[in-house]
C-alpha cells in the first residue's frame, strides 16, 4: 500500500496566499497584472478541476475515439493559447494554422513515435499514458512556437527598413529574413535549453518527484524523465522550426516583398 498525503481546501488556500500578494505587489507598483494574474488562477483551478473529472471518464473508458477527441480539444486549446500570446499575430486563419499546425503535427507525431517505440503501452493509444504525454508535449511545443513567432514578426516590424533595403539590393526574402529568422529560432529554443540544462540539480521534474514520493525506484523515475524531456526537445525543435519558416514565407510573397499587412491588428492591452 502507497502512503501519500492528502491534501486539503485549506492546505491549497495557504499556499495560494504568495500568489495574492504578488497581486498586491503589482498594484503597489502599478504593473496592471493583477487582473491577468488573477484571472490565470481562477482559470487554472476551473480547468484543472474539469481535467480530473474528465480524465477520471476518459481512462476508465479506454476508448481510442473518446482518447482521439480529448487530444483535438488539447490541441485546439494549445493552438488558441498560440495566437493569443502574439502581439500582432498573422491575419485570418493564418494565425491559427501556421503556429497551431506546427505544434500539432510535431507533438502529435512525437507522442505517437514515444507510445509506439519507447514506452509501448497495450494498446498504443492507452489514454492514461497517450494524454500525459501529448499534454507534457504540447505544453512546451505551444511556449516554444508562440515566442519564436512573437520574436520573429516583432523584429520584422523593429527592422522594416533594414529588411526592406536588402531587398532592394536584390537580396531574395531568404537573405534578407534571415537574421530575424536565427533570432526567432533561438527565442523558440531558449526555453527548453534552459529547462534541459537545469533538469536534475536546479529543478526537479514534477512527474519524476511524484513517482519517486509514490514508491517508483529513483533510477527508474529517472529514465521517465529523461525519456519525456528528450521527446519535449524534439517536438519543441521541430514545431518551431516548421512555424518560424511558415510565417517568414507568408510574411512575403512571390515578388520578394516584405508583407506587413498580412499582420492581426494589435490586440488589446498588449
């Protein structure tokens, strides 16, 4: 039998305390996120009181339709939380598909490659380990996407007249994208660099803590871990790089233009 703590309505209110004083703090100073930060955790704490519900259904079920639906609705949420943390994301449905569909096709294909060739669950699709792993992946994939296209159609609008005089010069959108493009790619990069870097003696990992406190070997937590943030590199690396590149082509056309008017207006507050 597993011994493990159980926690209380008033355990979750004591350690909320520090969160409503970095509200207060913001007012203090005037930063104008304490609506931001208060609305985040009320969020937070709606969705993830849902997510148990749900997940409580969908695994006892074990159905690969209910499963495939779960994991739309992930990746929908995961595709809006992608365009909303642009300033100025592409017009129309550009923006939703270009970083949306990079993230999903580089987590979806990630995830199914962890199920079917590392961890091989019975049946593949098995919700209590596909779910997890998909939300751990998209989670990363969706903060590496959303600062590489902010950093990108941000230093596009900083150097229009840099970008537009090599143009000029008769240097293809390629050439003359290309220092934005590196900036871009690192931007999306830099999170998970760091995260790898400082994995196991800064931070410990949520998932490896909790199956070592539930009775999981270390070493055995530890190849877990190892196992899910190489697969969170890759799928990282490769929904980047797909959404940096889609966006720097549609931020020009067939005539070698730099095309700002293909940019949302300003969303607001931002």
């Amino acid at each position: 039998m597993i011994d493990y703590v159980i926690l209380g309505w008033g355990d979750l209110a004591a350690a909320s305390v520090f969160l409503v004083l970095n509200a207060g703090l913001s007012i203090w100073l005037q930063l104008g996120i304490e609506r931001r930060l208060a609305l985040s955790a009320l969020r937070m704490v709606v969705q993830l009181l849902l997510v148990g519900l749900v997940l409580k259904a969908v695994f006892s079920i074990a159905n690969p339709w209910l499963t495939a639906l779960v994991a739309l609705v992930m990746i929908g949420f995961a595709a809006r939380e992608i365009r909303a943390r642009q300033e100025r994301p592409l017009a129309g449905i550009w923006g939703w598909s270009i970083g949306g569909g990079a993230m999903a096709l580089a987590g979806l294909f990630i995830t199914i490659y962890g199920l079917s060739v590392a961890i091989r669950p019975e049946p593949w699709w098995q919700p209590r380990y596909a779910l997890p792993l998909l939300g751990m992946i998209l989670g990363n994939t969706m903060t590496g996407v959303s600062l590489g296209l902010e950093a990108l159609t941000g230093a596009l609008k900083r150097e229009r007249v840099a970008v537009e005089a090599q143009l000029l010069l008769g240097r293809t959108r390629a050439e003359a994208f290309r220092p934005q493009v590196r900036r871009a790619l690192r931007a999306g990069f830099t999170p998970i660099i760091n995260a790898m870097a400082a994995t196991g003696v800064v931070s410990l990992p949520g998932m490896m803590t909790g199956q070592i406190l539930s009775g999981v070997a270390p070493e055995e937590a530890v190849k877990y871990q190892l196992l899910i943030m190489f697969l969170i590199g890759g799928a990282t690396g490769l929904g980047v790089l797909g959404a940096v590149l889609a966006t720097a082509r549609r931020m020009s056309d067939d005539r070698h233009r730099l095309r700002l008017d293909r940019l949302g207006p300003a969303r607001p507050g931002r």
